[in-house]
C-alpha cells in the first residue's frame, strides 16, 4: 500500500517547475565551469566538509528535494557559481561566506550532477547522449571556426588560394555535413603546412596556422560523428522522475543555496560590490516564497524589495522599502471656496 507521504511526495514533483528551458548542452556548459571555478578553490577538508554538512538532516534535505526537480535545481545553481565565486573573490569582511562554504557548495552542485548522470545511465536514458551531442556541436563549430580564420589569413588576397579554400569549406546544415566540412578542411590545412618551400612556411607561421588546430579539427569531427551516431540510436528522451536518493542531494544544493543567499543578501547592504542573488525559476518558490514576481532576462538579476529566508529557512519577510512608499496616497487638495 502506497503511504499518504509518498502519494504527496510525488504529487509534490509533479506540481513542480520545470525549469527555465535551459537546454541540457548548455547546463552542461555551465557544469563544466563550475568544475573549473572549484579547482581554484582551496581544498575542503573533512572537518569543514563534516561541519557544514552536520547543519541540515538528510530527512530534512529529502524534504526540501521533493519541492523541486533536480534539472531545475542543477540549471539555477550553476548560474549563480560565478557570481558566489565572483563575491567571495572580494575579500569583504562583509560577507560571512568564505572559500571552505562555497567548495561545499560546489562539490554539492556537482554530486547532484553525477548523480543525475549515473540514474540516466540506469536508466538508459538517451538525454545522457544529447547532452554529448550538444557539447560534441559546440568544439566541431569551434574548431572549424579557428581552422578557416587560420586559413583565410594565409590565403589572404590571392584569388586561387581563395576558391580553393572555398571549395572544401562545405556546410553546417546537420552533423554528417558538419563532420565532412571539419575533415575537408583539416585536410586542405594539412596540405599547407606540408609544404616545404619558404613561402608557403612563412605564410603559415605569420597567420598562426598550426598542426594543432588541425588536430583539434580531426578529433572534434570524430568526436561529433560519435555523439551523432549514439544520439540517433537512443531516440526521443523519456520523462525524467527524481529518486529519493537524488531528492536527498538536490535538497541539500537548495539548503547550501539559502545560505548563500542570505550571507550575499546581508552583505551587499553593506558592501556594494557584493553581488546579488536572485533564485532562479525552479527555487524561487522554496527559497523566496510564493507571489514573488519572475525577473526578467536570461541572467540573474535583483528583484527591488526581496528580503531573503535567513540561512535556517522560514519564510521571507514582507516587502519592505520603496514598494511601501509607493503605495501612499498623496494627500488630497483642499478645494477653494467658488
């Protein structure tokens, strides 16, 4: 018999957002670079790692996870990485949040990460594969593009070395066009730096025509031909459901999320270079509170008169401030006598 917790639970995720509409290249973008800003960071020790840990309960972290969906909630932390690591990077004794929490931070966002990944994988889910041709299109396209400017600069203004590199550019319109004009021209580049006339070598070098970029250009167009061929094998994605053990971890990055979001919010009243933290679509509702308008624009911006859950959670406070003031009404004129 299915529990009335359980039956609430998942009614619970189903009435969740969905999210922003972020494509899943993209939030693998994202990952990547918050991958990189926690390399920067000191190491976390186990102390610090224990003691942060020890301030929200696995039962209170499932809790928090059923309010939201893990897509979301990944796409809404990513987004704020560079900004946490941008205030911190500010050294102001303002804001009570320093290397060792954001590490935390980070090294939760990417567990909920790698989690999501391995349940796809169980699931034999294809979005494993999208997410591979997303990032496989984007090095193809960037490869291509640094490869052909390397090459119109040795053709220069020389008519036949132009139609010739026109006739290998070839086209973008799908990926096995995208794959032939990647290995067409890294075959015209290689012909050029096999040249061993002085000419065509001081040509090359002037223009930073390297057999770098043509390998880079070989691997992007193998690896753009793989993605292709194992996403058009999976087919279309299925329905994504989060487990408990992904709840578990997708509450704690929210948890971590309110945190900051307190310590960022408390210290740019004080410091204006603090940056401000504007949850996303997927936790404005459990971090700010329901009726709170959307803000417009792709990127994070400040919602005027928001004041933030203080980092144990609760409610937010009412608005506050100029929103307050604008509501009064002006006092009414006193009419002359006719």
């Amino acid at each position: 018999m299915v529990s009335m917790a359980t039956r609430k639970s998942a009614s619970t995720k189903r009435r969740a957002a969905p999210g922003d509409g972020t494509s899943e290249g993209d939030l693998a973008k994202a990952v990547l670079v918050t991958q990189s800003l926690l390399a920067k960071l000191p190491p976390l020790t186990a102390e610090d790692d224990e003691a942060f840990r020890s301030r929200f309960s696995d039962a209170r972290c499932l809790r928090t996870g059923t309010e939201t969906r893990s897509s979301g909630v990944l796409g809404d932390a990513v987004r704020w990485a560079p900004l946490l690591a941008k205030g911190v990077a500010l050294g102001s004794d303002a804001l009570a949040y320093d290397d060792a929490r954001l590490a935390f931070f980070f090294g939760c966002v990417l567990a909920l990460h790698a989690a999501r990944q391995v349940e796809r994988k169980r699931r034999g889910d294809v979005t494993v594969s999208a997410v591979a041709l997303e990032i496989a299109r984007g090095e193809a396209a960037s490869a291509r593009k640094a490869l052909l400017d390397a090459l119109a600069r040795v053709a220069g203004g020389n008519e036949v070395d132009g139609e010739a590199l026109d006739a290998v550019r070839g086209t973008t319109a799908d990926d096995d066009a995208a794959v032939a004009s990647l290995g067409a021209i890294a075959d015209h580049a290689g012909a050029w730096l096999a040249k061993r006339d002085g000419v065509s070598k001081r040509l090359a070098a002037s223009a930073k025509l390297t057999a770098a970029q043509v390998d880079a250009a070989r691997a992007a167009a193998k690896k753009l031909a793989a993605a292709a061929a194992a996403s058009a094998l999976g087919g279309p994605a299925g329905t994504e459901r989060d487990t408990p053990a992904i709840n578990r971890i997708e509450g704690r990055v929210v948890e971590e999320m309110r945190v900051a979001l307190s310590a960022f919010e408390g210290a740019a009243e004080i410091d204006e270079r603090i940056p401000r933290l504007v949850p996303g679509p997927a936790t404005r509702r459990v971090l700010v509170g329901r009726g709170k308008p959307a803000s417009p624009g792709a990127g994070p911006l400040r919602v005027d008169g928001a004041t933030p859950p203080a980092a144990g959670g609760g409610a937010a406070p009412a608005l506050i401030g100029s929103r307050a003031a604008a509501r009064r009404k002006p006092a009414a004129k006193k009419r002359g006598r006719r």
